[in-house]
C-alpha cells in the first residue's frame, strides 16, 4: 500500500509538472534563458527587453551605426530608400536587408527571430504595434537634432549603457580639441550642401552634421544658421539661388543616384562655379551616407576626419 501511495504522489507530481510547463509563458521563459529582463522607457511608452540582447533588428540607419559602433552586429537592418546599407560601417554582408527605414518588412523582420527591435516613432509609428508582437522593440523620439540622446537610449537598450556614454563623451571631448587648434580658424564659415533627388537644401545648426559642427565652434553662412526658423535641421533654395549657400568653406554630397545626377549637373554650372569657395577651391565634396544619414558616433568621428583634413591644410 505505501508503494502504492508513493507512486501515485509521483505520479500526480509529474501531471502538475506538465501542466505547469503547458502554460508557462515563453517570453518569461526566453528572459529566464537570456537573463533577467530590463525595463526601458522609451518614445512609445516602455519595454521589457533581456539583459543583453543578442539578436537584434534596426530599422533606420543611426541606429545600424550605435549598434556597430557598440560592437553588435544586427542581425537585420531597413535601408534608406534611395540606397543600400551604408558602406562606411564595412562588409555588412552578412545582415539581412528587411525592407527601408518607412516601409520595413515585417515578415522578413518576425522570420528572423529578434529579441530586440530598435526604431524610431518618427518614422515607423504606424508599424509598432506590429513590430512590439515580434519581439521587444524600442523607439526613440525623433531623428537627427536628438542623435545623442537616441544613441544613449539605444545604447542602454543593447546594454552598453556605459560605453555607449563613454564613447559620445570621447567624440565631444575630440572635437573641444579640435576646434580650439584652429584658433582663429575657427570662425571659418562652413556651409552644408545636399543635392537630393527633387531638391537642393543646406544644413542648419541641429542637423546631424551641423551639431558636429557646432561641437568643433565652427561658423555658419548666416542662411544657414536657420534664425527664427521653426525646423533648424535644413532649408532649401532653387537652382537659381545655388550661389546664395554661402561659406568660407563649402561640403556638398548628394543622396541616391538621381541626387548625385543633379549634383554633377548643378556643379558643372556657372552659378556653382562662380562661389568664391568654389573659386578658391574650398569646396569638397564629402560622402553622404557619413555627413548625413549616419547620424551616429563613428560617421560623426568621419565627419571630423573630413574637416582635420580640409581646414587644417
């Protein structure tokens, strides 16, 4: 009888144990095997994401150069529209291209299994809901006047919150140094030009390249200094106005391959040509993916190379 009795209790023992299992929750299982959860406060309210992620899917090109700057590959990433991953991170082969930065693929995106997404409510608010179903997904506010605080963010989303500050502290602290070598060299204008596809624009002080700018204390054309303007990031001018950008010293680039027929088409013409930067050969032509859709620490790190080597020869 007391067989009996002990072999009914495993029995039953063993019928709870399963039952349990049958409805336990996997994302509490996925947390336990990936360590214990962390909550994040972000634009879209807050998510629990594991301790340190390990598959992860961005979804706008800042966010593909904080994950690499921090030493996570992505195992998905969205490309800008108009062009491919950028090149300047290097072989990026291995990451599955899922859709662009305002159309990004969910089914490309859910077949990769992430544990964490990272985006931006400035561009894919309509598909969060969709996006947070797959896997755990942090949203920063908005793109290029807040590249700082949206690489902090997502850096304390991967769980290199502490390199991630070490790292932006590191880049201010370079281009401090930078700006007081040039002495009074440092009140050169410096003027921004973009050709686009359907328009000619400048960049104003809280673009990404301009915030660069403005961490080294360099000067800016008085257009593009943006005065009164709601939105500081760009203005735009026509063709007719191209010799209005102004500048001791002119960047220009251009994005995707129709903005670069017109920046060949524009810069071939008189009214380029006759810019006293331009004249003075003071004006260079510098990569787009770093300059203005990187928007992180290494293309700002670029960015200073760039401007070391054209203003200090």
């Amino acid at each position: 009888m007391r067989r009996r009795l002990l072999a009914l209790g495993a029995a039953s023992a063993c019928a709870l144990a399963l039952a349990a299992c049958g409805t336990s929750d996997p994302a509490a299982e996925r947390n336990d095997a990936e360590g214990e959860a962390r909550t994040i406060e972000h634009a879209m309210g807050s998510s629990e994401i594991p301790a340190e992620p390990q598959r992860v899917v961005v979804l706008d090109t800042d966010k593909i150069d904080t994950a690499l700057s921090l030493g996570v590959t992505p195992i998905g990433a969205a490309r800008a529209s108009e062009t491919e991953l950028p090149t300047y991170l290097g072989d990026l082969s291995g990451v599955t291209v899922v859709g662009t930065t305002a159309e990004p693929d969910l089914e490309a995106i859910e077949a990769l299994e992430p544990d964490l997404i990272l985006g931006s409510k400035f561009r894919q608010e309509a598909f969060y809901d969709e996006l947070n179903a797959i896997a755990p997904t942090v949203f920063t506010e908005q793109v290029g006047v807040t590249w700082k605080e949206n690489f902090l963010l997502d850096g304390d989303a991967l769980g290199k919150g502490d390199e991630a500050k070490q790292l932006l502290a590191d880049l201010e602290t370079r281009a401090a140094e930078f700006g007081a070598s040039l002495g009074d060299a440092v009140a050169t204008e410096v003027s921004l030009v973009r050709f686009m596809p359907d328009q000619i624009r400048y960049y104003g002080p809280d673009s990404f390249s301009g915030i660069v700018l403005g961490d080294v204390g360099l000067a800016r054309p008085e257009l593009q200094q943006l005065n009164g303007a709601e939105d500081r990031r760009f203005g735009e001018v026509s063709a007719e106005e191209l010799d209005s950008v102004g500048g001791d010293v002119i960047f220009y680039c251009a994005y995707g391959s129709d903005g670069q027929a017109m920046l060949a088409e524009y810069t071939g013409g008189e009214l380029w040509q006759s810019i006293p930067a331009v004249q003075g050969g003071k004006a260079h032509e510098v990569n787009d993916e770093v300059w203005m859709t990187g928007i992180g620490v290494t293309a700002a790190g670029m960015i200073l190379d760039d401007l070391e080597q054209y203003l200090q020869a």
